[in-house]
C-alpha cells in the first residue's frame, strides 16, 4: 500500500512537470536599470547670453536628445510632445533626403560625450534655465529625463568694436569695410536701407532681442576685416549697416552706421531714331539653363515701350527705353497694377521682369550688368538683374554692361555679354553665399520683331 501510494505521488510528480513544460508560467523580467546622463555648466564663462556645457552619458552607444528651455516654460512642457514633434521632424526629414530614419538619427541626435557645447542665441540676461536631457527610443516616450538649471548674468557691454567705413559711394552701390578689434570672437552683419532696419529693430520685443537672437537670424556671420560691397541700391537713399559683435569673453556689443548714395546725374539729351523704331512687340530667344538640367531654348515675348502707365519714370529724360519681358527665364511679367493686387510690398520696386536700354549718341544701345536696375524683385529671393555668368563654371560677372546689336534692318535685336564665355543670366544676391543664377544663360538673347 505503502509502495503504491510512492508510486502514485512520482506519476503525479511526472505530469506536473510536462505540464509545466507544455505551458510554463511567464517571469516577469527584471526591467534594467536606467543610466543616467550628467550635465555640467561652465559657470565661469556663462554670460546674458550664452552658455557653456557638457554632458557625459553613462551609455556611450545610445542616441539622446538634448535642449534648453526657459525654466518658466520648463515647468509646463510636455516632454512627450517634445520628443513626438522631434520624431515628426526627424522622419520627414529622411524622406526629404531620402535618407533612412537611423541615418538622419545619427546626424541630428547625440551620442558619446558632448564636451563644452556652446549655445548662444536666445538667452536672455537674469533669466532661469534648464538643460534638459534623455534617452532616446523611438517606439516609447520619456520615460525618465535628466536636467540641471543655470542662471544668465546681467548683460555686459563689451568694450570691444567693429568700426564701419563707407567708400565707393555712388547712386546704386558701396563698399562697406568692417574693422573689428583684436578681442572681436565674431560678428553678425546685417545691411538694408535705414527705414527697414529702424523699423526691424522697433518690432523686438526689447532693446537686448537684437543681440540675443535676431541678429543670427538677420546677419552675415564674419571674422576678421571684410570689405563688402552692395549693389543694387536706390538713388538718393540712407542705408545702414548693423552689426552685433562678440568679444573673446561671451559678451556683446551693438554698432551702426549709415550712409546715402548719391543722386543721379541728369545725363545730356540724346537724339536718336532709336526711341522710335525700337517701340513695339518682338518674339525673345535665348537657351537657358537653371543650373541642374540641360540647356534648353526658351521662348518669350518682349514689348519694348517708352513709359509705363503705372510707374511714374521718365524714362526718355534719362535717354532710355523698357522692355516689358513675359516668360524670360520662365519668369512671367506683373505689372505694379497686379502686384498691388496680390498686397505685394512696395510694389513699384518689384514689377517686371524688364530690361532697362540706355541709348547713347552713335545709336549705341546697352544694358547695364553692374547690378543698378532690377530686373524683378517679387520673386522668394528678392531684386534679381541680368548679369554676365558663365554656364559652365556657374560663375558670375557683376561689373560689365551688354551690349544690344540692332540689325541693318531694324528687325532683329542680339543682347551679348563682352566677357568670354559668358551670356546674360538672371541673378540674384544670396546673402553671405555671393550672386548666383536663378538661371544661367547658354547663348545670347535674339530678339525678332513680330
């Protein structure tokens, strides 16, 4: 009895654990734990307006994301919303690039020690901060963060300076030279007429906004001496440059100055019957290029008039005449009357596309290439004119003028560049990048009177 009841209690042993084995009850899995991520301010070299860290990761191979923000607005952040937008970005960003989502993390996110990072635009002087940090996984939000807070001093003038000088003074350019002292880090340049800038600088929220951020979205950033030249410019009009310097030790200072180009000198009469006979309707040829396909014909239409109804120039006192250009460089033509209509600013800066013909004694016809008269200035990029530039280095010329061939009989019109290797070309000035086409010209424009 005393054996059977053995036995009975090893059989029931033996299928207790084949049913374990068939269907064994899940461990809960230790959750491991977190590393943390250090963050250390340089208090001795944090000013108004920057500050000075490093963050030392315990996991050298794993992605973070790191920021900072006002304490006030610390406090009410929802760092999942944070992460959430982040992850947005990142993802339409590597669609954009067409890049996979694990290469654009590698370049927008952090990983491994970050030593004396710098962050300088935005601050403001006696204000709370946090720098904030976390672990990044795309499939989870924040789970756990890592922060430290910081203080800005008050503002501090630098006693350092960039002297300005104007030279080369004319109606529609100058050179401006920029001469920083030795404790001059780096300096922000910004240059437009003097209305604009005074009205810019009226719309910040306070007198320190300029230094604190508006001066690295509005300026060039230079080192050292520059000599910089503006073209064009309007006659008869004060222009500023602003710049925003930062000296050696974090501190800034802001400086002006402003100058007015010259008038326009009234030019001696010229009689030619060119005033006349070069009125009217003709059919443009040109092969164009915007600098990524190949060169291809392109075909407009030009109306070359004596004085427009809705811009009040005279255009024959100054021994001129314009032509009204309709799908140059696939750029189709607004008059200042439908420019008004779409609420564009200050719209009688900005109507065309045109061409500008000065006529001199002898029936010699130009256009000008030193960047003087807009060609059309509605455009994302602003005042564009037609300058000498070559297709095949996508190089551009800004000091010659073009010539305009008339045919024996009158019909045909040639606009050439002197410069070899060279056509006119639509172009603009990109700031801190220099002129570049919005399309390169292949060959010269041939006009044919309809």
């Amino acid at each position: 009895m005393k054996r059977a009841l053995l036995c009975l209690m090893a059989l029931a042993t033996l299928v207790a654990c084949d049913k374990k084995e068939v269907n064994p009850e899940p461990k809960p899995e230790p959750k491991p734990e977190k590393n943390g991520i250090n963050i250390m301010v340089d208090q001795e070299r944090l000013t108004a307006y920057q500050v000075i860290y490093s963050i030392y990761p315990e996991d050298k191979d794993a992605y973070f994301y790191c920021d900072v923000m006002s304490k006030t607005r610390f406090e009410t952040a929802n760092l999942d919303e944070v992460k959430a937008e982040f992850d947005t970005a990142l993802r339409n960003y590597a669609q954009m690039t067409e890049s996979t989502y694990e290469e654009v993390c590698e370049q927008m996110l952090f990983k491994g020690d970050q030593v004396e990072f710098l962050s300088n635009a935005g601050y403001r002087e006696n204000t709370d901060f946090v720098i904030y940090a976390f672990y990044w996984d795309e499939n989870t939000g924040v789970e756990e963060f890592f922060s430290t807070e910081f203080r800005t001093p008050a503002h501090v003038d630098s006693t350092e300076n960039v002297a300005i000088e104007f030279s080369g003074v004319d109606p529609y350019e100058m050179t401006v030279t920029c001469t920083p002292t030795t404790g001059v880090e780096e300096y922000y340049y910004y240059f437009a007429e003097t209305s604009k800038v005074e009205a810019m600088l009226a719309e910040l929220e306070d007198k320190n906004a300029y230094m604190s951020y508006q001066a690295m979205n509005m300026g060039i950033k230079y080192t050292g001496e520059q000599t910089l030249s503006q073209k064009g410019l309007k006659p008869e009009t004060s222009y500023t440059a602003l710049i925003m310097l930062i000296d050696k030790s974090g501190n800034r200072a802001q400086t002006s100055a402003a100058q007015t180009t010259e008038a326009v000198q009234q030019n001696a009469r010229v009689e030619s019957e060119l005033f006349e006979t070069l009125l009217g309707e003709w059919t443009g040829v040109q092969t164009v290029s915007d600098g990524y396909a190949e060169p291809m014909v392109h075909e407009f239409s030009v109306n070359i008039v004596a004085s427009v109804e809705d811009y009040d120039y005279d255009y024959r006192a100054n021994n001129q005449l314009v032509a009204l250009v309709d799908g140059w460089c696939n750029v189709g033509y607004y008059s200042v009357t439908d420019l008004v209509e779409y609420e564009i600013e200050d719209p009688e800066l900005k109507w065309g596309p045109k061409w500008t013909l000065d006529i001199a004694e002898g029936d010699v016809v130009t256009i000008d290439g030193y960047a003087r008269y807009s060609v059309v200035g509605w455009m994302f990029f602003g005042d564009c004119f037609m300058l000498s530039a070559d297709y095949a280095s996508q190089s551009v010329t800004v000091d010659t003028t073009m010539s305009v061939t008339v045919s024996e009989d009158g019909n045909t019109l040639t606009i050439a560049s002197p410069v070899a290797n060279c056509y006119p070309s639509m172009v603009y000035n990109f700031e801190g990048f220099g002129w570049m086409a919005y399309y390169y010209g292949a060959s010269e424009i041939v006009l044919t009177r309809k």
